[in-house]
C-alpha cells in the first residue's frame, strides 16, 4: 500500500518489489508465501540466506572463550557439525596478521547435550 504512493514506481517495478519482499524466504517451509521467480529475487534469497547463516555462525563463535580451532556441538539448523575460531576484534589497518593456532582444540559449548552412542564428524575432509 504505502509503495503505491511511490510516484517513481511504475507498476511493473512496484509488482517487482513486492515479489522480492514475498519470497526472499525462499522456501515455503522458512515462511515464504511464494517461490522466487525472478532473477532478482533469487539473488536477494541467497544473499538473505547466507547473511543469516553468517550471523548464526557469528553468534557461535562469540562463545568461544579459547584460542584456536573448535568443533561445534551438531548445529540442527544448518545440519552439520562446524569447525570454528573465536572471533577476533578487526583491525583493518595490520596486514600481516598471525594464522591462528590449531593446537588448542576444544568445542563449543551448548547447552544441548549429546545422546550415547551420537556419530560426530572429527574431520574436514
């Protein structure tokens, strides 16, 4: 409603818009009303998606108290076990910073605990 009184708008773009809005979801099981159907919409779903996987790895990484490369306890949304460092404050103007140590290996702590007998994933490759 409120694009509509948009007079730059035409109503080829307005129908443009308001498709990206409705399906940058992607899925109708992560609560898109339609599929993207446009080049332009499913290039915003993808960008969307990674975004928030990025924050959700983000997040994991910020409770890391530990130097070094971690595995995470199985992560359900993003179906997989992570392999993480803690985040490191930026500094954009050090060029030649030191590669982060992997000798201290630990795991994330969650709260989940994991069930007897549970598979995990002890390798990248």
């Amino acid at each position: 409603q409120a694009a509509k009184g948009i007079k730059a708008l035409s109503g080829k773009q307005l129908d443009q818009v308001c498709h990206l809005i409705l399906s940058h979801h992607g899925r109708h099981d992560f609560g898109a009303p339609v599929l993207p159907m446009t080049q332009e919409a499913l290039l915003l779903h993808h960008v969307d998606d990674i975004d928030a996987k990025m924050n959700y790895t983000d997040q994991l990484r910020e409770k890391i108290e530990e130097p070094g490369h971690h595995w995470s306890e199985y992560q359900r949304p993003l179906e997989r076990f992570l392999f993480l460092q803690p985040l490191e404050p930026r500094d954009e103007t050090s060029e030649n910073r030191q590669p982060a140590q992997s000798s201290n290996r630990g795991v994330v702590k969650q709260k989940r605990e994991r069930k007897s007998g549970e598979k995990r994933q002890q390798s990248l490759f």
